[in-house]
C-alpha cells in the first residue's frame, strides 16, 4: 500500500496504475538445497551461472510458467516465485513433493525474522521508514547521486554534506533475551535511544537489536538494552553476522 501510493502520486500526466497484487500469488523458496528442489521441477536451467543473484527469468514448475527471481530476506541461496493466482497451489504441491527428500519445511515469519536480523536486513517501518534518512540506516551506497534528477535528490545531497546526527548500530546480547523491538538502549545507565526491531538468532544462539545511536556513540562502549525490568549487557558489533562475504547467497 506505501508503495503503490508513493507511485500513484507521482505518476507523470497521461500515466495510469494497473494494480495487479491479486492475481499473483508469491512463494519464497530459501535454504542450502533450494536449488536442488528447483532443479528437480524444471526443465530451464537455474544453475548459477543461468540465474545468478538479482536476476530474474521466467521458467516452467509443473504446469505453470512462473518468474523466478534470485533473492530473498533470509540471507541464504533462495528464489522468490512469482505465481499466477490459479497456479499457486499446484506450485506449492509440486515444490513440496520434490522437496520432502531434502527435508523441506514451511517457515514463518518468526524464522524469518530470526534470519534476516543475523544477516543484518533491515525492516521497513522499523529499522527504516520516512523518519529516518539512508545514510543514517547504512544504505549510502543505495543512493546514486550522480544518476540524475529524483524526488528527494537535494535534501539527501545536503545531508550527506552535513554528515548525520546518528547512525543505525547493531547490538549482540550473549543467550536470549526478551527483545521485541521498542526497548529502551542506555550508555553509562543512561537512556538514549529505542530499539527499532529485535529477535533471538537461532544460528549464533544469540539475541540481536538494532537501534539509532547519536552518531558522537557509535564507536562507543559500555551499552544495555532493558526488557521487563531487566537490563541486559549488549555489545555493539558489525550488523552482519551470518556470511558477511555473501558466499552462501550468491553461490
């Protein structure tokens, strides 16, 4: 809805919207052996060198022709399928059946969440919405300067002159803690900021937050994340911490 809006709205003269979102069903199919599953439901090549990271092709599983897209939220090798609403089912069945030798399993958000916090991805609405600014959340290198005029293009090139107030940190608690996002960050027993968005990482048996630091802190120490009355000793760290040379994801 966010985005549709902001398209609608700034859509030339003469330019109209077609909104398609109910016709296309979407499955994301992510993990070590997601490509042998694929494989095993299509006769058009999905090795790496065919649909490598960020690319996208149309290919045939089962019955149906779907867009396969090669990336995802979780930080490993995965697909995002999108599907003709009438075809949904039959793709899941089909991807189901050939995945129960590879162990295949339905994954919630909640896992999703636990992937995408080691990995370092950002929420939108949490982590980034219109509070915030690109550079503050770490995504610079996502703003092409240089490219032209856009909507937003002088406000983010004062910005960058200026340097920011704050910076986005990510913070690593040693077990689990109670962390939902929302929960208070304190320097030296001090309370300076919120978390934006937070969860236990099942793959480093750890807890992670993120959360907007005075950019005078974000080199600092000696920080504690509270949660139910509870102050929790948090160590500010680099925000990826699963595969940060992206071997697994673009393998």
């Amino acid at each position: 809805m966010h985005d549709g809006g902001w398209i609608a709205s700034h859509l030339p003269a003469g330019v109209t919207m077609c909104e398609v979102t109910g016709a296309i069903a979407t499955l994301n199919m992510c993990g070590p052996k997601a490509r042998d599953v694929l494989a095993s439901v299509t006769d058009d090549d999905v090795s790496n060198e065919a649909l490598p990271f960020l690319a996208a092709q149309e290919i045939g599983v089962g019955l149906a022709r779907v867009l396969a897209v090669r990336i995802g939220y979780v930080g490993e090798l995965g697909y995002e399928l999108y599907i003709p609403q009438d075809y949904a089912a039959h793709v899941y069945e089909t991807l189901w059946a050939a995945g129960e030798e590879f162990g295949i399993a339905d994954a919630g958000y909640r896992a999703i969440e636990s992937c995408r916090l080691e990995k370092g991805y950002l929420y939108w609405s949490g982590d980034i919405s219109p509070d915030y600014n690109p550079y503050e959340a770490g995504l610079g290198f996502a703003v092409k300067l240089d490219k032209g005029e856009f909507v937003g293009r002088e406000a983010l090139a004062r910005i960058k002159a200026e340097g920011v107030k704050r910076r986005l940190t990510a913070f690593r608690v040693d077990g689990f803690a109670p962390f939902h996002g929302g929960e208070a960050i304190l320097h030296q027993g001090k309370v300076i900021s919120v978390t934006t968005s937070a969860g236990y990482g099942h793959h480093l048996g750890s807890t992670i937050a993120f959360g907007y630091l005075p950019a005078g802190l974000s080199g600092t120490d000696g920080f504690e994340i509270e949660a139910f009355g509870t102050a929790y000793k948090a160590t500010r760290g680099p925000r990826c911490l699963y595969d940060a040379e992206m071997k697994r994801l673009k393998g």
